[in-house]
C-alpha cells in the first residue's frame, strides 16, 4: 500500500479496522542474486516527504477491513458466498446461488469474478480469456517462526524490509505482512515456452530448480516450501508453508 493509496484507507477509516495487522517496513533493497546490493532507499525517509505511510498487507486483512467499512456504511456484503449460478433469463431480476445453497435477487449482476468468472461461462460460454504467457509468478507464504529458525536464512528477517533479487528471466520479491508474522514472497520468472495461466500444478522441484543460483539466505526460504497447490488466477501456482 503505497502512500497514494494509504492515504484512501486512512480516510476511509479503514486502516484502523485492519490495525496491528498492516506493517511498516524500514527499508527497500534492490539485490543481484547473489546478495549484492545494487540499490536502497530507506522507508521512513519516503514517508516523510510524502507525509503518508507505505504499508504492507495481507489481501485477506485489507479485504476484511474494506468489507467492515462498507457494512458500517449501509452496504450489503455477504461474504464466503462463492456464486455457482446465475439465472437472467427469466423477468426483470438476476438471481445468484451460491453455494451455501442461498440465492439472492438483484437489478444488476456484474461479472466481476476474475479468470473463472462464473458469470462470464454462462453469457459466453464459448468465451475463454486464457491467453498463453512468458510472464509467470509463483506466489507463497512462510511464518516468521520458522525463518528464525534457520541458522542462514534469519539474517534477511533481523529488519524489515522488502527485498528484490534480480537475476536474468529471474527475480524475487519479499516482504512482510499480518503484523510482521508472515514472510511474503512473489517469485517471477519467464519460461523459455509459453504456458496458460490455468496450467495444471507442477512439481515443487521445478519452482526450487528456478531459484537455485540465488543468494543462499533466500535460497534457504524458497527450499521450505513444501509443495504445489491449486492454480490461484494469473499468477501460476499458489503455495505456502505449513
């Protein structure tokens, strides 16, 4: 959350519904892959010019504190309500089922809902936005606890900080999030063939083999992920530590 954008959930009110849970780091490192660093700025110098906070945030806690916000307004949220029909054929109104098995009636439906938008597959059933891409990032998560226990790896969480290593077709991203308990990390890379966002999992040794020449400190953390697990949207696999 940059200040452009903090400034909009500060006056909204809702970064104090997301509170402790949105993080402030102290520094911005810019690395070759194997730890050389290539550029910095320090955070709190930005924010003083600019006046605002840079924060960083879980999607789960900025979606939660959104969501509050609007509910205290008047609006009607209902969430974990996950649409799979729509019917609009049928009078002047759009009915939904979700499937919790509710349904609700509304004026307008709009699609809304991403690279598998239901809404999208029943209007335009022949209709699949699914171009092929050199474009890729694996996307995961790793508690603090476990970073600290590593020997190597817990010298790049003694801050915090987000990191960038560069390499060629190669980078990765890293930064904290939920309160600081969280280490956060967008790994990107560009395949030499082109693949489909909606590709099915690929074995984890593939994602430690496109990293394996980096820094050994982040080297340490992309090893503790466990595995694979379902395609999340464009980026090419979800994964996370246990």
């Amino acid at each position: 959350m940059t200040p452009n954008v903090s400034i909009l959930l500060q006056r909204w009110g809702v970064a104090d519904v997301i509170g402790e849970n949105l993080v402030q780091i102290e520094e911005l490192n810019m690395r070759r892959k194997d730890g050389t660093l290539v550029g910095h700025a320090t955070i709190p110098t930005i924010e003083a010019a600019l006046g605002r906070p840079w924060w960083l945030v879980h999607r789960a806690h900025l979606h939660d504190g959104l969501s509050a916000v609007a509910k205290s307004l008047g609006a009607a949220i209902p969430l974990d309500s996950r649409v799979i029909a729509v019917e609009h054929e049928n009078g002047k109104k759009v009915k939904v089922e979700t499937e919790q098995g509710t349904t609700h009636s509304f004026d307008l439906c709009v699609g809304a809902d991403g690279l598998n938008s239901v809404v999208r597959k029943i209007l335009f059933p022949n209709v699949q936005p699914d171009s092929p891409t050199t474009n890729c990032a694996y996307r995961a998560i790793v508690p603090y606890d476990r970073i600290r226990q590593d020997p190597i790896a817990k010298e790049l969480i003694e801050k915090k900080t987000m990191e960038v290593w560069m390499g060629h077709n190669h980078y990765i991203i890293t930064y904290p999030i939920s309160g600081g308990e969280i280490f956060n990390l967008v790994l990107s890379h560009h395949p030499s063939k082109k693949i489909y966002a909606t590709q099915p999992n690929i074995p984890i040794e593939e994602l430690r083999s496109e990293y394996k020449d980096f820094d050994p400190r982040i080297k340490r953390i992309v090893d503790m992920i466990p595995d694979t697990v379902r395609n999340c949207g464009p980026a090419r696999n979800l994964i996370q530590s246990r």
